[in-house]
C-alpha cells in the first residue's frame, strides 16, 4: 500500500467540495491542460528558474514563458521570488508536485498498460 492511497480515507467522498474549491481546481486543471506548460511545471517541481533559463529549458520564446508563468501564478500553482533584479519562479508547495507526478505517471500506466494501483 502507498502512503498517498491513505487518501482514500482522508476525504468524504460522498461529499461534493465546496463550489469555490472546484472552480479553483477546474482552472489548475486547466493550466496543467497544455503541453508548454506541463513542462514548465515539471522543471519547476525540481528546482527555480528564471524566465531566460526556463526558455532554453523548454525551446520557446522567453515573452511565452512570461506569459505562461504570469497565468500559472495567477491559478496559484507557482510562486515568485525576487533575487536582485531577477524573479524567480518555483513550484507552490508539495500538492502541486504531487499532482503532477501522479498525472505523470497516470499516464504512464495508461501507454505502457502498466495495472493500476489499488
């Protein structure tokens, strides 16, 4: 058994969540619903870029990327932080992370039919 499968027990799932709580998922969601972005993302789970070296990272235009990061922000999916003139942008916290390793490897799963975990 995985410590995330714990989840199972930690919500109602008989309950729907509140309607504020799902439009807010619906637009993470949506953000993680684009292949540009997913990437970023990706990057950013496992350390801080900056605008110019996500760019190179990913191969597209760094006003993309600035564009990319400014909705990824406003969904609350990364954070900035100042060093000197530079902002840096990194993955908001552990959830968010652990979203997309589980997309990931959801994905995994489906296209090598890998069973699922129980």
């Amino acid at each position: 058994m995985y410590a995330r499968d714990d989840l199972a027990t930690t919500h109602d799932w008989q309950q729907l969540p509140p309607g504020a709580h799902v439009e807010a998922a619906v637009d993470g969601f949506r953000m993680l619903a684009d292949g540009t972005r997913l990437r970023m993302m990706w990057l950013l789970c496992g350390a801080e870029y900056d605008v110019t070296t996500l760019a190179a990272a990913v191969g597209i235009a760094r006003p993309a990327v600035s564009q990319h990061l400014a909705k990824l922000k406003l969904a609350g999916l990364v954070a900035v932080r100042r060093d000197g003139r530079r902002a840096v942008y990194r993955v908001r916290g552990g959830h968010v992370r652990r979203l997309l390793a589980e997309a990931v490897e959801t994905a995994d799963h489906h296209l090598t039919g890998r069973p699922d975990h129980d």
